[in-house]
C-alpha cells in the first residue's frame, strides 16, 4: 500500500507474525517470520521480544550472510541487549558460524541516525513485556518564517542589516510505529498523535474479545480508539495486527460503522490477506 506516498510491506497479525516493511527507507519493524522482503532489509527495529515479533532475527542475519549481503543492523530495547546478545551468541556455538550484526541499544531518550537519514526516536509503549515503539523524523532547513514571501533583494537587505540567518533546522515527526500497546500509549505520547503517518496496532474489534479482555493482553479493542478519535492529529493513521479471527471484509464493515467520519477517511487498514 502506498501512504502519503510512503510504500508500506509486510504483513501483521495479531499473535501469529508481524514485520512492517519500508522499502523506499531500506528498513522495517519487528519480524516475526523470515521472507524474501525482509532479508533486502539492512536495518531492522524490534519493538519487543515476543517471538511473533522477533523469532526470525538470527534467519535474517543468517540468510544475509548467504546472500553476501552486508551484515545487518538491529535496533532493539536497551534492556533486551543481554539476552539478545546471549540469542546469537547461543545460535553461534549451535550453528558453527558468525552470523555476524550489529546491535543498537536504545531507550526513550536516546536516537539513532538511520542511513535513510531519518533520525529513530525510541518511546516506551505500554505492554505485557518491555516494549518501545519508534518515531522517525527527518531535519529539513526551510525558511524563517519572519522572511516568508519577501522578495530576494529584500531578504538579502535584512539579513545583512540584522546580521540574521534566514533558515533554520525544522524537526518534523514523519512515521510512528506503535508496537504492540495499550492505548494509553497515544494519550501518553504527543509524537504519536502527531507523526504524519501512526501505524497504530489494533487487535480486537468487537465484542468477540471485550476492552476488558484485550487489555489483559496489552493490546488496544477498536472501541478504545474510537473514544479517543478526536485525539488522533495524524494525515493518516494505518490499523495493524488485527487478530486472526478477523477476515478481512469483516475487518472493514467494523471500522466503516464504528469509526466517525472524519477520522475514518484518514485510516487505512493493514490487510495482506484477501479473505
């Protein structure tokens, strides 16, 4: 699908698989299942260890190697890097090989220079085990806005008269990924509200499992964010990691009947499959 002129790949669902691909930014989210996709990723950035989300990792590092393809980067929660590092140093004895990598650790706070040259800025996401989603922003130099619509010679007048700079550094937030979380996540988070594109996880979707019961998992019902609608600033929000039991023509009559228009027009949802 194309978002905003972004390509998104992959597929996600609910407890079974999940890697979100970016293909025009050489990177993706989390994988849960090796595919041909994932192994042309350099870059991939886990959310948290559940194996839907990262049981795939040492086959991608391993199918690179095969291909002869540079050794791939992992961006991952700082306080998963001893036993992510244990994961491969196990699969090495194991596996008579170097699967070789390199492991970013970060925490909320930190950032990370994509080679896209976005910069990743990790937040925490509520869920059952430690998790953090990721912004992606980008550093543009525009003009000042005090210089907007001068004319050249007018600008060149007033910045040697003012001794002034006329452009300067614009941060814009240009994807969110959620990971998997409640949804306190987005009253807790102004980049997640913000970010030009939210992909959002939304695993249950009606009263097949109630809010009730998807909290106690630590994901996020389709009612919680219809409540919260007016919370949502995004150009365009993408629904992920329905659960299984949701074909795909009932995945969009529920979100055409339950979300309000205007929120609505804006949501895409992330459906691989055509059931």
């Amino acid at each position: 699908m194309r978002v905003l002129g972004i390509e998104i790949g992959g597929v996600s669902i609910g407890g079974t698989e999940t890697f979100i691909d970016l293909p025009g930014w050489k990177l993706g989210f989390d994988l849960g299942r090796l595919s041909e996709a994932a192994v042309q990723r350099p870059t991939l950035l886990f959310t948290h260890a559940h194996v839907d989300h990262m049981g795939a990792v040492v086959s991608h590092a391993a199918m690179r190697h095969l291909r002869r393809a540079p050794a791939p980067t992992y961006v991952i929660p700082r306080e998963n890097e001893r036993a992510f590092r244990a994961l491969f140093q196990a699969w090495r004895e194991l596996d008579n090989s170097e699967l070789e990598h390199r492991v970013v650790p970060l925490v909320p706070g930190e950032e990370f220079e994509l080679p896209c040259k976005l910069i990743a800025r990790p937040f925490r996401s509520p869920h059952r085990v430690t998790t953090q989603g990721y912004a992606l922003w980008s550093k543009k130099r525009k003009l000042k806005r005090e210089f907007a619509g001068l004319p050249q010679a007018e600008l060149e007048r007033s910045v040697r008269e003012r001794n002034a700079e006329m452009t300067e550094l614009v941060e814009t937030p240009e994807f969110a990924f959620s990971g998997d979380t409640l949804i306190e996540l987005v009253e807790n988070e102004e980049v997640v509200r913000k970010a030009r594109i939210l992909v959002l996880e939304c695993t249950f979707l009606d009263d097949r499992v109630p809010v009730a019961e998807c909290r106690s998992k630590g994901h996020t019902h389709l009612d919680e964010i219809v409540e919260r609608a007016e919370l949502f600033e995004n150009e365009a929000l993408v629904l992920s990691h329905f659960s299984a039991r949701y074909k795909a023509r009932e995945v969009l009559e529920l979100l055409d009947r339950k979300l309000p228009p205007s929120l609505r027009a804006r949501v895409t949802p992330f459906l691989e499959r055509t059931d």
